[in-house]
C-alpha cells in the first residue's frame, strides 16, 4: 500500500486513464482530489473510489477547466485546505485530434495546445511552489507515443504530445535535485473513449470509435502500470502492449524506418 494516505490530485478524472487511475489508487487507501469538467461524472468516479476505499470522504469531487488558468490557483487553496498537501499531481486532462492538416482550422490546433499543453503548465506551476516548500512531491503528465513518433491524422496532438514530454523533462532537470520527482506516462493504445472524443477539422467531435483504441489496453490494466512505475519513481513509464509500443525505440534504433512505418499507415 504505497500510496496510503498520500494526497493525489488526478485531472481528467471523469473517464479513462484517469477513471482507472483513481479507482485503483482508492484502492491503495489514497487521498483522492478528482478534477475534470463533468461534475456528475466524477460524483460517480468518486462513489466507487469511495467504496473500494472503505472510506466515506476520501474523494474530493473538483470540476475544473485546466484552460481557465485564472481558477487554479483557488483550485489549489481548496485542495491545500482540505488536505493539507498534495503528493502527487497526475496532469491527465487531455484532448485528441482526427483530421489532416490540410483541412484543420488553426483554432483547432489552439484548443489542443490550450488544453493538452498550457493547461497542464499552468496547473503544475500553481502546485509546484507548495511542492518545494516542502521539499518533496511528485508530478505526472500523461503524454503519449505520439509524443515520440508522428501519425497521419494526429498533426496537433502529436505536436502538444511532444511539448509535454519535452517541458516535463526540462522540470525535472530543474527540481529532481529540490526533492521533487517528475514522471512522463507514455501510453499506447489503451481501450478509452478518447477517438469519439476527437477533434475533427472544424472542431466538432469525431463521434466514431478507433478500431486501435478499441482493441488497446485495457484501462484499469494500464492503471495497473502506471501504479507500479510511480511508486518505483521511474522517470518514464510506457504503458501498452501492442505493436505501437515498437516505436519507442524504434525511433531511436532507426529514424529512417519509422518515418516509414508511420507514412504508410492508415
């Protein structure tokens, strides 16, 4: 039980990685602020934390848009006010894309910066200070293998992907020695809505199931690993299981390759 009573704040905590996430840290007796858009989704993410927690107040429901930076640092005093601390920020909100270059609309490829990048700044640079006043903490970013490789369809996403991991490796050049751990998750496919939930062109929703999603990782597996890399500290953690995982040192093995590989898919 590694995570016993450690307070963590999980952003994009309706669905998904982050559903999974909290569920299986509930399960570890941790401290649970839940924070995404959707206010009724995380009361029902929370009643389940609160279940497998055997506990009746350890989820703390907090909507929050990552993109109205003016209300992270209120966010912040109610979490520090509740708890006390936070150990461990997990910035997890995140939005994908499903359009060609060609036909994307630049406020398009602003939304995805605002939300997939910005966002996850801001909200580590409001807690970041509490952080190293105390000396110690960890934060989390979930990145993808898009922020290794790039894909057909995936311009925007591919490019705030490779923003986080590059700007979460920076940070922890910076802190690592200030007592405060940084990890990079690097999913592959994981079984998620996050293809329906897709940016098309002009902005409106893809609407339509991804076959690689669909087939990927399971969530509360993947939550799985993500669980176990934290807790080792590790710096990176790949986290999937099919062949997209490849990539991760394919790119470094052979760049040539890769551009290959990644041109010719569909």
């Amino acid at each position: 039980m590694m995570f016993q009573n450690q307070v963590i704040w999980i952003t994009g905590a309706s669905s998904g990685i982050g559903e999974a996430l909290a569920v299986a840290f509930a399960r570890e007796g941790a401290r649970l602020v839940l924070s995404a858009r959707r206010e009724e989704e995380l009361k029902r993410v929370a009643d389940e934390c609160n279940r497998q927690s055997n506990a009746a107040d350890h989820a703390m429901v907090l909507p929050l848009d990552v993109t109205q930076t003016d209300t992270l640092a209120p966010a912040t005093d109610q979490v520090l006010e509740r708890f006390g601390r936070i150990d461990l920020l997990i910035n997890n909100a995140g939005i994908s894309q499903r359009s060609l270059c060609k036909d994307t609309d630049l406020s398009v490829y602003q939304k995805l910066m605002d939300v997939d990048v910005m966002g996850q700044i801001a909200l580590t640079k409001t807690v970041l200070p509490h952080m190293l006043e105390h000396g110690s903490g960890h934060i989390a970013v979930t990145s993808s293998v898009a922020g290794k490789v790039g894909v057909r369809l995936r311009t925007g996403y591919c490019a705030a992907k490779h923003a986080v991991m590059g700007f979460f490796d920076a940070l922890r050049a910076e802190v690592e020695d200030e007592g405060i751990e940084v990890s990079t998750i690097v999913p592959g496919f994981v079984s998620t809505p996050v293809a329906e939930n897709s940016l098309t062109g002009d902005g409106t929703p893809f609407g339509e199931a991804d076959a690689d999603n669909a087939g990927g990782m399971a969530p509360d597996k993947a939550a799985e690993v993500i669980l176990a890399g934290l807790g080792k500290g590790k710096r990176e953690i790949p986290v999937g299981e099919g062949k997209e995982m490849m990539a991760l040192w394919l790119k470094r093995l052979s760049p040539e390759l890769t551009f290959r590989m990644t041109k010719n898919r569909k």
